[in-house]
C-alpha cells in the first residue's frame, strides 16, 4: 500500500527540500519505490526546469510525468499566489489530488512538498495548509534551526492540529549559519512538539542528500496518533 506524506517547513529557505531528497533516498535505500511531488512551483531555470522540482525528480526512483511531478510552475521566483496571478492562473485542488493519486499507484512511498511555509497563500481564498487539508495527508515538519524556530515550529504544529491533521513528525536542520544553543533548543523542541523527532540533519556545504539520509528514519505507524497543541 502506498503511504504519502504533506511536507512542510517552519519557513522558507530552511532547506524543505532537501529534508524531502533524505527522506526519498531513505526510502530507497529501505528498498521502496519513492517519488516526490512538487505542486506548486515558482522560479524557472535556463533549461525550464524549476530547480526544486529538478532536484526531487533525481532523489525519486519513480519516474513520473513533468506535469503529474509539478501540476502548477511559473517562471517569476516570487510568492506562488502572486504568480498564478501573473499568469491568469487559479490552482486547482482537484487537479493536484489527480497528480498525487497517479504517482501513488507507482510508489510505495510519496512525499508532496509545499511551497513555502505552511500558510502561504496560493491564490485569493486558499492557502498551502487549505491544500494539506484537501489532501488528507499526514505532515512532516521541517524546523530549520535558527533564531526564532521555537516560536515557528509550535505556531506550525498548532496550524496543522488544528485542522484536523495529523502532524506524523518533524526535522531539526541545521542551516548554513550555525544556531547559538542548538541542542538545547533541539531538547525543547522535542519535548513541547507533540509529534516524534524523524531526525537531526546537519549542514553540509556539498548538500549530501546520501549522508543527510542517514540522519532520518521514516514516520511509523505510531505516528498517526492524533495529538493536540
């Protein structure tokens, strides 16, 4: 049976997708058949290729169609409802879930990464955490470790509890510029998330998803308890 997960960060720029590469090479190397969805992109490369999703489509041993990979990309690198109105362009939901069941016929394992943080707009009356929630999927956190985290990571984790969804597990990672106190601050985290650890990533210049991998376990079944904030 196939299992997804929604996964989201406590920002942007925390290294959400890299987290999503660890987590499909861990399930890789478990020996499933890994894939992951990127639905709404913004920012295109020279070679039309929006960098994240280039970046998920080589982590995945499931190859999939461009447009079932990334339903919805836009070439301005700017805030994704802002670009789907650039372009006359309304997000579907519908046509995402299409996108997510195709690729869960051909993989055991599924990661859908969001855009941006976990309530950033993406159109007029809809947001990333409205897609969670249309989806149904249980949600992986991704905290990136910096000043301000503690906040971030418990205001998530309460947007996420609160619509009914469940939180399966969230990532410390380190980031380019190392937190004061971060074990400490890893300690806090994990004990008012109420979610497990999947893992403690450090930073890496070179950007190893293999040795990042290492670093991560997959949610387990104890994970879709449904615990509130």
């Amino acid at each position: 049976m196939s299992t997804a997960y929604f996964l989201t960060g406590t920002d942007t720029e925390i290294g959400k997708t890299h987290i999503a590469c660890a987590l499909l090479e861990r399930a890789r190397l478990l020996g499933l058949r890994a894939t992951g969805l990127k639905p709404v992109a913004a920012g295109i490369e020279a070679d039309g290729e929006n960098d994240d999703v280039r970046r998920i489509r080589q982590a995945s041993n499931v190859a999939l169609p461009a447009q079932i990979r990334n339903p919805y990309c836009f070439a301005p690198p700017i805030a994704p409802h802002l670009a789907a109105a650039q372009a006359g362009v309304e997000i579907d939901f519908a046509r995402i879930a299409a996108s997510l069941s195709n690729a869960q016929q051909h993989a055991d394992f599924v990661i859908v990464e969001g855009a941006g943080g976990f309530c950033i707009p993406l159109g007029p009356d809809q947001t990333s955490a409205d897609l969670a929630v249309a989806l149904q999927l249980p949600v992986i956190l991704v905290v990136g470790l910096r000043l301000g985290c503690l906040n971030h990571a418990l205001l998530t984790a309460e947007a996420i509890t609160r619509r009914g969804l469940v939180l399966a597990g969230w990532v410390g990672n380190h980031l380019a510029t190392p937190m004061s106190h971060a074990a400490e601050n890893m300690a806090t985290l994990r004990a008012l998330l109420p979610a497990p650890c999947l893992g403690e990533v450090s930073w890496r210049d070179d950007g190893d998803v293999c040795a990042s991998a290492h670093e991560l376990q997959l949610p387990s079944a104890d994970c879709f308890r449904s615990p509130t904030i």
